[in-house]
C-alpha cells in the first residue's frame, strides 16, 4: 500500500488522439502545481476556469479547462485537479511529464483515485463496486446494474440489515447482562427470534435471485446445438452480424465451442456455437461433441437446431435440455407444407427471416428463467459468499434460538453474521477486499 502523502496523477480518458482528454490528479501537491504550471493559478473552487498549463521553464503546453477540488471536497477526499485538455499525444505526454517531475507526484495506480475515495470514507466499497461496473458496461442492463450499485441502493439494503443485526445483538446483550429472573428464556428471547427470522428470509430471498445480478454482470449463456449441417455457425454468424464461425457444407467443421459476446436486448449473451451431434468414431470430432454436451449443461438457454429441409430424428437431443427448438433453412422448405410443430420456430440464416423472433425468443428466455426483479442486489460473487456467509450464521442462531442454548451462543452467532456484512460493505478488512476489487480497475478511475 502506498501512503497517500503521494500526489497521484493520471490520464482518465480513453485512447489518444482524442478531441479532448481528461488528467486527473490527487493529493497534497495539488496546490503546489496549480501555482507552479497553471495561469491563472487563482482557481475558484470547483468552478472550471480556462487556464494556460506550463512546464517547468513558462512554455506553454496547452490551453485547458481546470477544475480545483481543495481540501477534503474532492471525490477523493483529499485536493484534487481535473484538467480537460486537447487529446493530443505530445500535448498529454508533456503535461504529465512536467507534473510527474515534480517532488512527491508519481503516476496513479489502476483504481487507487477510486481506492482513496473509499479510505477516506467518501464512497462506499459497494459503490465503489458500481463505478468499476459503470465504466465496464456494454449492454443497458449492465448500464442500469452498475448505477443502482453506485447510487448504493443495494448498499443501503445491506446497511439495514446491519443495523438490525446490532440492536438484536444490543437486546441480547442487555439479557446476557441483566437476565431476568422471572421470565421463561423462550419468552424473553421472542423479540429477537422474530428479528431474526425476518432477517435470514430477506437475505435468503435475495440470495434466490437466480443469479440474475451476476449474470447481468458476466452475461447470460446461450448454446447452439444440433445435428451437423444444422446452420449453427450459419446462425451464430447471423445473430453476430459477422463470420465468426466456420461455415462450411462439409458435415463436421465446428469442432471446438466458438463463443461470440452480444448485446441482445440490452443484456450481455455469450453465445457458443458447437460440434454437430452424431455418431463418429473420429477422436476430435468426439471431443468436440463432448464439449457441445458440456456447454448445453453449462448454458443459461439451449438452442437446439435442426435443418427444415431434412429429416432428424429428436433423439440426437436425448439428456440435453432444449428451451428453443429452431428449424432452420426455412427458405428450402416446399410451400405449402406445414412441417414445423407450434413448438419450433422456423427461420433462415441465410435470409434472416425470423432472426427478429429468435432473438426476442432467447431474451425472454434469459430473463424468464430467474426471477426477475428490478435491482438485484448481488452483482458479484463476493457479494454472495458474504451473503452466504451472513445466512449460515443466522440459520445457527436459529438453532441456538430452538434449542435455548443460551443468549450467548446466539449473540455469537448474530455477531458472525453482521461481521460477514461488515466485510461486504468494507467497514473491516477494507485493506485485504481492496486489492482484488481495485486490481479490475483501469488506470485514471
Ligand atoms: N439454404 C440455406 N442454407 C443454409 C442456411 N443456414 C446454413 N445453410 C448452409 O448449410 C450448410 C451448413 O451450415 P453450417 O452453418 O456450417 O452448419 P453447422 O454444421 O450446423 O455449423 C452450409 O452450406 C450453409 O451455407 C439457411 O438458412 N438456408
Ligand atoms: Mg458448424
């Protein structure tokens, strides 16, 4: 960990040349290189003012926008500049070469603005959490995830129940304390059964999500499966809008799972193309069938494909589960003839006709499968297993609770589990959770 007594600086905006661009800087120096490189240099408090930046001999590097956050009134928590500057590549090489060559400024590591932010008790580490989210984002529902996290709507739900954890865990105290005689303990200690019990089903009904949170996040998955000659690389070539499988007439050529990243309907799909399914003796070609199974075990939806124009037996699709049968090649299919089962959604990949219907088939797919509800509260793994975590210990207090072993093995119980929300809101061991969530960071954040 380095000390905060450093004054960081960064490029926070994207690849160069750029229009404009965005430097970033925090820390004790930040008075220091305002008077020493910036006229004006008599900035107005977060108002942005138009300045010249200058290096260490009075040239003039660029003519930017500053903004001064003095004192604690910084995302960081500490003085904070933010300049916009043009985006060229000499203009953004000389201004941080002149503010890096000043004493006690050195280059930002990835995430340690938002890192400061959290330590100086600015931003919540589940806040933190929906900015990293944010800046990832690449489909709506991410977008829309990511904000709740920021907002701390998520964040605020597990303060609650921090907060009920303490004054049940205040009530046993006071009876461990001063136990009253008179009473029978099932009847002192029903205040805090009740709590309890309202508790665990809250956190268990967050954890019976589904996932949805985390796939939101991650992206919901979807496979591509069937008979070879099917069109499956033929439709993940159309659902992508490019050739990223193979398509070939030669039965076998997809071998290995092609994965494509899309953005369908707002939710982020990964979706894999397979082998054909059939019998082979060929090695590769079972390996390669053996990992189409896998991945139709794996997936979120399972689209199961066959070819219109000619006959397959169903059996090909005995021990996978299929949530959408598609016959394909409906541009080879004899009019008239009414082939396609109300099950089965006809289309062509060559054409793209019916494509429209397949991929609201698979979003509704995706998101009917787990619960939806409109902000999941998990979007990681790591807020899982503290959840987890939080749910086991309540689950014991519960025993300890119906079995009368006594105040003090459930107020151990209770103190486990508001420790596991502790952990998950980095209010303790802030220090160990901060390395693996700021190590996904970018650079400038
Ligand atoms: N007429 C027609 N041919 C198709 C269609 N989809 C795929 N094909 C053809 O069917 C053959 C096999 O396609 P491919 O995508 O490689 O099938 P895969 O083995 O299931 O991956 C290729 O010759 C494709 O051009 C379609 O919708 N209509
Ligand atoms: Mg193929």
């Amino acid at each position: 960990m380095t000390g905060s007594e450093d004054t960081i600086i960064a490029l926070a905006s994207g690849p160069l040349p750029s229009a404009l661009a965005v430097i970033r800087v925090s820390g004790p120096k930040v008075g220091a290189l305002i008077a020493g490189h910036l006229s004006p240099a008599d900035l107005s408090p977060r108002h942005a003012t138009l300045v010249h930046v200058k290096d260490a001999g009075g040239a003039i590097l660029d003519q930017s926008i500053a903004i001064h956050y003095p004192g604690a009134a910084s995302f960081t928590g500490e003085p904070a500049l933010e300049l916009m500057v043009h985006g060229g590549r000499a203009v953004i090489d000389g201004i941080l070469e002149t503010f890096l060559g000043a004493d006690g400024v050195r280059a930002a590591e990835p995430g340690e603005f938002t890192r400061r932010a959290v330590l100086a008790g600015k931003v919540g580490l589940v806040e933190a959490e929906g900015i990293a989210d944010l800046v990832d984002a690449e489909t709506a529902a991410q977008r829309e995830q990511a904000l709740s996290h920021l907002k701390g709507e998520a964040a605020g739900q597990f303060e609650t129940w921090h907060r009920e954890l303490l004054s049940a865990l205040a009530l046993l105290e006071a009876m461990v304390d001063f136990p009253d005689e008179e009473d029978a303990p099932e009847d002192t200690l029903m205040p805090v059964t009740a709590r309890i019990h309202a508790l665990l089903a809250a956190i268990e009904n967050a954890l019976g999500d589904g996932h949805l949170g985390e796939k939101i996040r991650d992206g919901f998955s979807v496979a591509i499966v069937g008979p070879p000659n099917a069109g499956k690389s033929s439709l993940l070539n159309a659902l992508a809008g490019r050739d990223a499988a193979i398509v070939t007439d030669i039965p076998g050529t997809t071998r290995d799972i092609i994965e494509v990243r899309l953005d369908l309907g707002g939710y982020l799909v990964r979706v894999s193309d397979t082998a054909g399914l059939r019998e082979t003796t060929d090695p590769v070609e079972l390996e390669g069938i053996r990992r189409a199974r896998a991945a139709a075990a794996d997936a979120d939806f399972v689209i199961g494909v066959t070819d219109l124009s000619a006959s397959v037996a169903e059996s090909i699709f005995r021990g996978i589960e299929v949530d959408l049968r598609v016959e394909n090649k409906s541009d080879l299919a004899r009019g008239g003839e009414e082939s396609v089962s109300r099950e089965t959604l006809p289309l062509s990949a060559k054409t793209g006709d019916g494509m429209d219907g397949l991929v609201e088939a698979i979003r509704r797919g995706i998101t009917g499968k787990v619960r939806v509800r409109p902000d999941p509260l998990i979007a990681r793994a790591r807020h899982r297993r503290a959840l987890e975590q939080a749910r086991d210990a309540l689950r014991s207090a519960g025993v300890a609770l119906d079995e009368n072993l006594g105040a003090e093995f459930v107020a151990e119980d209770i103190r486990a589990a508001a420790r596991a929300l502790e952990g998950l809101l980095g209010k303790i061991g802030v220090e160990d959770i901060l390395g693996a969530v700021f190590s996904e960071f970018c650079i400038g954040k």
